[in-house]
C-alpha cells in the first residue's frame, strides 16, 4: 500500500544529526514535512545547523525518552545505528542496534505510528559463496555473520521482520550498502578511509570489493520506500560497485596524490591487526585495522539495487560524485588541511 508524505506531518528521524541521518532530514525538510529529530545527548549536532526541524535529546536504550519523543509522531523514520567495526566492549553495539530497535519499534506501535522505515543494512546480507551481485533473498543468520556490527544489523532485522507479522508492525526495511559524501561529520569507518587515502596515509590494499552510493541517493531512496515500499518488504539502496584498489585510485587523483600499487595478501596482516586492537583497548581510539575488517575483506561485497529501481523508482548517481562531494566537505570542514 503506498503512502503520501503530506506537508506537516509529524515524522520522527532517530539519529538525525548522523550522516545518512541528517541527509534523511534534509531530504523529508525538502519534501515540506514538519521533523522531529531524535539525537543522543553526546552526538555532534552541527548537520542539523540551520534545519528547520525540532531537536529533541533521547537514547534507543531509554524508553521513557523514546515515548516523549514519539508523542503526536505520524510516520518514523529509524536510522539511528551503532556503526563501529570495533568496540572495547562489543555488547554496546548489540544493545544499541538489537534492544534499541526493539524498544523504539514497541513504543511505535504503542504511540499509533502509521507507517515506519526501518534502515537496516546489507550488513545482513549474505555474500559469502556469490558469484553475482547479490539481491534481498540472501539473508543472513547471526551465527553467520562477521563481527558485532553485522551480527547486531541481522538480529535486528530479524526482530523487526518477527515483529512485522505478529504484531502489525507496518515497517519497510531498507538496506543500504556503502555511503559516501558530504557531511560524515564523525566520521564513519568508510568516511575514515576516505581520508586517510586522501592524506597519503594507504599505501597499499587488499584485494576486496564494496558498493558506493551517495548518501544523499540513499536518503532519496528512503522516501521512495516510504511512498512506495511494501510493508515487510527489504529494499537495497545501493550504487556503484568497484575494487577497493579502483576507490583509493579515485580518491588519489582527486587529492593529487599516486594511486597505491602494492597488492598485501591477508594473512600477514593478522598479527598487525589482533597488535592494532591491542592499542585500541587501552587509547579507546578504534583501529584503522581490525581482525573482523580483515575477514570480511575476503568477499567482494558486490550488490544489486534492481528491486528498488523497478519498484520503487530509486537511481543512483556515479559513486565517483560520492567521492568528489566527500572531500570537498572534509576540506571545507577541516579534516584535510
């Protein structure tokens, strides 16, 4: 059943100051929606600089906060996350995106929202064994997946799908693949490599593969799914997909640097990165380098967004546009002096 985003109405965006979450923002602002913002107390809030949308401070792990911000909320879009490759205490990130997602979707349902746009992640999806670029029928198990972070995206949404048929939950999955572009204001683990490669700071690479989108398609993409999307249904919102070796060679032209050359097998990197964890324990800084990084870079993490294209009208620009709109923002933000 589709849905018609009408000017005024409520909607609340979990993480709304975050990259993909503030590009959500700006897209349902565009759009003449009237937006609430959920934002944790700590979180940076300069992406929501100048916004005309309301701010208010709650936690996914604090119903009591999740109710006030939910109060007169038509539709809600979720994309706040834990996005950490690494964590000291890898449980924070399960409690974040497993138990936080629960606790805003059962005071959804008890506050009357109409309609919800979840933003889960290919992170729970499977590409182990593909030969193709893999579509929304590849789910994946926990026991499956790779790390904390992934493992949490899919519990998650298998909680959410649960929910779904047995309690009327009327949620759209999305799942993006790999953002790029303005705004990573932490940054991500993504918007790090881009500026490390930027700095001349990746000398070489492992062979491994990604899908690039623009974050602000995906946020496109999450209004389409809003208005077009089937309830129950996963649509991946993806873009281009390249070699790891094919991103730093963009990401070095435009910086005016030389593209890495060396290719490193994975192995000997292993000690390297169980070393790089070891710091990260006692700086609390998270590592360029991680073991759980190293596993998944085994696969070329290669997806198609056909489904999203041919149901809900979603298209992406180059991923190189991705890249250029990146680096402009971190140099005009001071990252990249």
């Amino acid at each position: 059943m589709s849905a018609t985003l009408r000017p005024g109405d409520l909607t609340l965006v979990t993480g709304g100051s975050g990259f993909l979450g503030s590009a959500v923002v700006r897209a349902l602002i565009g759009r003449g929606a009237r937006v609430r913002a959920l934002v944790r107390g700590s979180s940076p809030r300069g992406n929501l600089d100048g916004l005309d949308c309301e701010v208010v401070v709650g936690d996914l792990t604090d119903r009591e906060s999740l109710k006030a911000a939910l109060k007169d909320v038509r539709y809600l879009f979720h994309v706040a996350a834990d996005y950490r490759l690494w964590a000291r205490d890898p449980s924070e990130i399960i409690r974040a995106n497993v138990e936080g997602t629960l606790n805003l979707k059962r005071e959804a349902i008890a506050a009357g929202v109409e309609r919800i746009v979840y933003t889960s992640s290919v992170a729970a999806l499977r590409v182990a064994g593909a030969t193709a670029p893999v579509d929304e029928t590849a789910a994946l198990t926990p026991e499956e997946a790779i790390g904390a972070y992934k493992r949490s995206k899919t519990m998650a949404e298998r909680a959410v799908e649960d929910m779904i048929l047995r309690e009327g939950l009327p949620a759209i999955i999305v799942s993006p693949t790999t953002p790029i572009g303005p705004r990573d204001i932490r940054p991500t683990p993504t918007g790090r490599i881009l500026l490390d490669a930027a700095r001349g700071r990746i000398p070489a690479f492992v062979d491994t593969g990604l899908n690039f989108v623009h974050v602000d398609d995906v946020a496109a993409g999450h209004l389409l799914a809003f208005e077009k999307g089937r309830v129950g249904e996963r649509y991946i919102l993806g873009g281009e997909n390249l070699t790891l070796q094919q991103l730093l060679a963009t990401i070095a032209e435009l910086a005016g640097r030389k593209a890495p050359k060396i290719k490193l097998p994975r192995a000997p990197l292993m000690p390297l990165a169980f070393a790089a964890e070891r710091v990260a324990h006692l700086t609390g800084k998270e590592p360029l380098l991680t073991l759980d990084g190293l596993r998944m870079s085994r696969y070329h993490m290669f997806f198609t967004s056909a489904k999203a294209e041919r149901e809900l009208g979603y298209r992406s620009r180059p991923y190189r546009e991705g890249v250029i709109d990146a680096l402009a923002w971190f140099r005009t933000a001071g990252y990249l002096t």
